[in-house]
C-alpha cells in the first residue's frame, strides 16, 4: 500500500512512464515506484524490485532515453551516493554508484 506521503515526480521523455518515490505502508519506507500510461489513463503504480529500494531514503528520480535509472541514495547512516541501474530486458540491474569516480 502506498502512503500519504509522495515526491519527486518525474514522467519519461516519450510520456509513457512516471516515477516516483513514496512512502509504503507499513514499514514507512520510502520506495520508487513506476506506473505506465496505457490508452491515455495512467495505470496501477509499481513499486520497483529491492535492487532499487535497498536505498533508503532516496531522492530525485531521472530516467534516461535508453530507460536507464539514477537516483540518490543512502545505504547506511552516512553520506550518500548517485546510483544508476541500468534498464535490460525489462529489468533494472547493476546498480551503481562510480559514475563519478
């Protein structure tokens, strides 16, 4: 279930797709979620796999053209990271936080 609290939306360039975080119930951790736009109605919002929300929290959702995913996030108690997930066969794998390094 999804909680009251959402942010840092952010829709696709093609306008299929929106991304954002939320808090899920009942834990209150914040995930990403995804929903697609089909016929011109927004669907069901799924929260992504635990290969994305094993950050928490995170912040400021983009995605690529290629459909490729960055996002900032924090594993432990200390500073945090950018972290990109790239976009395979209809999965996000390899996340990673060298992009800068």
């Amino acid at each position: 279930c999804i909680g009251d609290y959402s942010d840092s939306p952010f829709i696709t360039s093609d306008g299929t797709k929106l991304y954002f975080l939320a808090m899920s119930q009942p834990a209150y951790d914040e995930n990403i979620y995804m929903v697609d736009k089909q016929n011109g109605q927004w669907g069901t919002p799924q929260m992504l796999g635990n290969e994305i929300n094993q950050f928490n929290p995170h912040w400021q959702v983009s995605v690529a053209d290629n459909q490729n995913l960055y996002f900032g996030g924090r594993l432990t108690n200390f500073l945090g990271d950018i972290y990109f997930s790239e976009y395979l066969n209809d999965f996000f794998i390899n996340n990673r936080s060298d992009l800068f390094n």
